[in-house]
C-alpha cells in the first residue's frame, strides 16, 4: 500500500464525508481499487460493474481526463475524475455511490432484478440492494458541483459543467418502465405541496421544501447541457409559483412582475449554486407576499395597491406625490387613509420595505453596504445604516455576519 496515496484518499474522503457522507475510492488504469474510504468497498465496486458501468468509466480516460459522472439505471450515480499527473491517467477517484432518486429499497430491488434477469448469478444483488438503505440522496445541481470540486482537488484546474461527460444505462433494462410512473407521481406530489404553501402563504414550508428537493431534484444524466436543464427546470418552478400566488391572493400585476424579474436573473446566471439560491429566494419571496396579503384581508383597494407599488418599486426613489399621482388621489388622502388602515405612515412603510430588501440583498449576495444604499436609493451608506439599526436593532455588517454563520 502506498503510504502517501492512502493518506491522499483518506484526506479527500474526509471533505466530502463531512458534508455529505460520501466514499472515496481510488483506482489503478486497470480497475483496481488501490486506496478507499468505503466501509463496503468491493461489494460497490461489484455494483459498479454491473451494466459494464465501470468499463465505461475507464474506457473514458484511455482518451480523455474530464470528469466522468456514471449512473446505474436503478438510481446509483458515481463521479469519476483523474488524476493527470500523468498521461494517461494512472490514478482514477471514484466518488459516491449517491442514489438520484428517493427510492425504497422494494423500488430500487426492481432495479437489480433487471440486472439480474440481464446477468443472471453474476452479482450479489441482494447483498447490494440491502446497503443502499443509508445511501443518500443528492440534488443534480450539488452532483455536479462535487465533480467540478473534486477535479479542482486532484488537478488545481477550474472546469465548467460542459466540461462534464455523463453516461446512462446503455444496455435497454429500460428504467422508465419501472421508474418512471413512480418518478412522475412522487414529484407532483411534492410540487403540489409546495404550490399549497404557495396559495395558502405558509410560513412552515422549510421542510417541505427539503423533502421535495430529495423526490424531485435527481440529476437526470443523459442531460448534454446541465446548467440549460437547471435554468429551465428554475423557470418552470418560478411560473408555477407564480400562478400559486396569484391563486393566493397576491394581484396578478404583482406576481407576473416578481416571476418575470427571477426568470431574468435565472437567464443571466451561469452558475448552478446561484440558480439553487435564486430558487430558494423566489419561492421564500412568493410565501412571504402572500403571507402578507392574507395577513392583511380588510386593506382597502387603494392602500392595498399602494403597498403593491412600494413593494415592487422597492428599489426606486419613492415619495408620496408620486405615489398619490400613480394611484390618482391627494397627497393628503392617501395618507390619512394609509396611516388609518396600515398603522403607520407611507414613509415608515417605505423605510420598512428598504429595509426588508436590504436585509435579502446583505444574507444572498456580496454587495458591500455602499452598494446596497445605491440600488435601494437611500442618500447615502451612513443613511442606510442609521435606518437599517433603527428598524432591526443591527448594523447591516453585523446582520451579514449573523446570516454567515
């Protein structure tokens, strides 16, 4: 055993296991497992080789060096990436098994009993099927990223997600017609709860959220462009969003404005981490507008509408005139009417709402405060921070920070 390979693997095996519980192994040119951090490391490479899987994964860096992301047709995905010391590469690290599908263990059996069919008596697929249980799930969007970080571990290159090769089950087990009935109706289960959240504005979605992540957000790898698959499955959530709100309560002007400004910034990311946070913030975004819209049922149209413009026009110079001259009233009977309904004034609202998107704009981005104050149009970075502290009692610096840990 070479001491210093062991101690590499060993090292590589521990950043990955402490986020997300998965094995390290290192291969020879010719398949062999060399050094592993995997408690069952035969058994999986004998799941590996199933499908003549691992063939394509070494017959892949005779030619070539980019990542190579490997799935089994009953849901176990593998990350390959070489080592390019030398060329060819000598030193292969497999990463995982991951499952892409939150399966029982009945479903994913299913799976191996067509390998079974396929290679009858050539793998230990009951031994295999029974070690999958504590298997983890893991989103397309982080598999992806792992690849990337993992090549930048063993290489110091910086790749992108075309530089990924994928391969599916190539030897017609056909998955879809044990999986995919499955696939279709657990995923509209959990998008019909999140939708739910959506209409109803429930605050408690958190974890809704996360168990929808695990049913729905499987890397499908035969994708030939994984980050176009990521902003078009983004869009498709952010409409449907956006039709929940409006279902809500939330006016339809509102919602088409809000969906229409996240598929832009969808369109405009060229990164698979920031499209997951732009998810996460339009639907958080969605909830709380119409949490707040059915907090608030007895505004009348007028301040209701009022409040609508603040809100979408957060990050414009507001003032009453102008507000009274949108909405076609007095300055003065604006806000008297306001003051009466809300409880507070038209300025003190604005303040409030600055204030909330200042607080999203300092826990999802790098904008320095100087920055911030200019796009939500506050005077000056010291005026920003004065109201910023009045309202929540916390520099913006010291609300990063809290957000940071």
């Amino acid at each position: 055993m070479n001491e210093g390979l062991e101690q590499k693997v060993q090292w590589i095996g521990g950043l990955f296991s402490s986020a997300d519980a998965l094995s390290v192994s290192c291969y020879d040119a010719q398949g062999a497992i060399l050094a592993t951090t995997c408690p069952q490391a035969e058994l999986m490479d004998r799941a590996i080789e199933m499908c003549e899987s691992k063939l394509s994964v070494f017959n892949h860096f005779k030619t070539a060096t980019n990542p190579y992301i490997m799935g089994l047709p009953f849901g176990l995905v593998w990350i390959a990436v070489a080592d390019k010391t030398q060329i060819p590469p000598q030193h292969i690290y497999m990463l995982g098994p991951a499952r892409s599908s939150n399966g029982s263990l009945r479903q994913i059996q299913l799976g191996l009993e067509h390998c079974e069919r396929k290679y009858p008596g050539q793998y230990p697929i009951m031994e295999i099927a029974k070690s999958l249980e504590n298997i983890q799930v893991i989103s397309g969007n982080l598999l992806y990223r792992y690849a990337l970080m993992l090549h930048y571990i063993l290489n110091e290159e910086q790749l992108t997600l075309n530089d990924i090769s994928t391969r599916t089950d190539t030897n017609n087990l056909n998955r879809k017609n044990w999986m995919k009935t499955r696939d279709r109706h657990q995923n509209y289960m959990a998008e019909q709860a999140l939708m739910q959240m959506v209409r109803e504005g429930d605050m408690n979605y958190e974890s809704a959220l996360r168990r929808a992540q695990s049913v729905g957000t499987g890397v499908q790898l035969d994708q030939s462009n994984a980050l176009r698959a990521s902003k078009d499955s983004v869009i498709i959530f952010t409409s449907n969003c956006t039709r929940a709100a409006i279902q809500g309560g939330l006016s339809p002007d509102e919602a088409f404005t809000v969906g229409d400004q996240y598929i832009q910034d969808v369109e405009n990311s060229n990164d698979l981490s920031e499209l997951t946070a732009i998810s996460h913030t339009m639907y958080e975004d969605f909830i709380k507008r119409v949490h707040k819209r059915r907090s608030n049922p007895k505004l009348s149209s007028i301040v209701q509408r009022c409040c609508d413009y603040i809100e979408m026009h957060v990050e414009e110079k507001l003032r009453i005139r102008d507000l009274a001259q949108k909405l076609g009233y007095t300055e003065y009977y604006l806000s008297k009417r306001f003051k009466k309904e809300v409880g507070v004034t038209i300025n003190t609202y604005i303040k409030y709402v600055k204030v909330e998107r200042a607080k999203l704009l300092l826990s999802t981005t790098n904008l320095d405060v100087g920055e911030i104050s200019e796009v939500l149009c506050f005077s000056s970075r010291s005026y920003l921070g004065e109201v910023f502290a009045e309202v929540t009692g916390f520099t913006p610096a010291q609300y990063r920070q809290q957000c940071r840990k």
